[in-house]
C-alpha cells in the first residue's frame, strides 16, 4: 500500500520501489526480461522466498550503505552472503560490484 522509498537493488538509488526491491524503472526493465526469456522454475513457489531475500538484502545493502561501509568491504561481505543470495542471484547481477561488471553483463541501458 502507498508509496515506499527505499534503495533500489539495482540501480541503488533511493527511489520509489515498485516491486522486489527494485524503483519503477529496473522493474518495468526485469519484467520486460522475464517477458522475454521467461524462467521454467515454479516461480509461484519461489516468489514468497525471493521476496524475503530481498527484502534482506536490500536492509543489508542500505545497512552497509549508511553504515558507511567501504566499496571494498562490501565487496567482502556480498562475497560471504552470495551463497544465501542464490535464489535472486539472477536479480542482483548488476547491484554486486557495480562499477566493474555494468559494461560486459548489462547493455540494456543506454
Ligand atoms: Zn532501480
């Protein structure tokens, strides 16, 4: 209900989030995704799961964020939680070590 600011997992920006932790632009770009290589998981099943891990690592991300945690330091810690991550990994692909990993994995943006 209502309008939720918070960190966006992909872009990380705060902004107004649309669904699974991600603002209205990054969500229009994932379901466009979806759309078009759509996954053969039961996804129903797994959708209460995401949610939740999501919602976890976007606490965690803001945590560190406001925390004041360095770039590399986070780097450390991701590193350590990407197996708890696993489910949403597919989602998170651009949020991890941003800088490094924009040009080779995403062309979506322009
Ligand atoms: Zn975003």
């Amino acid at each position: 209900m209502g309008t939720r600011i918070d960190v966006c997992l992909k872009c990380e920006k705060e902004a107004q989030i649309a669904a699974r932790g991600l603002c209205y632009g990054c969500y229009r770009e994932e379901e466009r995704a979806n759309v078009a290589a759509p996954r053969d998981r039961h996804s129903g099943a797994l959708r209460r799961d995401h949610d939740k891990l999501f919602t976890a690592h976007t606490e965690m991300m803001r945590a560190m964020r406001r925390g004041g945690v360095n770039r590399e330091d986070v780097r450390k810690i991701l590193g350590i939680m990407q197996p708890y991550w696993q489910p949403i990994a597919a989602f998170l692909r651009d949020s991890v070590p941003v800088s490094e990993q924009k040009e080779n994995l995403f062309t979506v943006h322009k």
